[in-house]
C-alpha cells in the first residue's frame, strides 16, 4: 500500500471513527462510543504508517 494510500484510509477511518464517537454518546451507546475511538485511533495510526513511508522513501 502506498503513503498516500495509508494517509487517505486513516483520514477516512478517523472520520468515521469520530462520527461513531458522537452518535454513541447523542445515544448513550458507550459500545459504539467507544468502537468509534478505537477507529479513531487506527485511523491516526494509518496516517502515522503513511508518513513514515514517506520519510523512507526520501532518503
């Protein structure tokens, strides 16, 4: 998977996951509060992944 592949997939899932966070707590659904947090994080993850391949790349 490329940098920007990785970045565009994290953007996505931190979104999602951000989504899932305020729809859980509107609800008072703590599951899926925290199923969005944890999307979240991958989300940041995936970005982090993207920028380290990038780095590499460079040299």
């Amino acid at each position: 998977m490329s940098s920007t592949s990785d970045k565009v997939k994290g953007m996505a899932n931190e979104a999602v996951g951000k989504v899932k966070q305020a729809i859980g707590k509107a609800t008072g659904d703590t599951e899926l509060e925290l199923k969005g947090k944890l999307q979240e994080k991958k989300g940041e993850a995936q970005q982090v992944v993207g920028d380290v391949k990038d780095a590499a790349n460079k040299d």
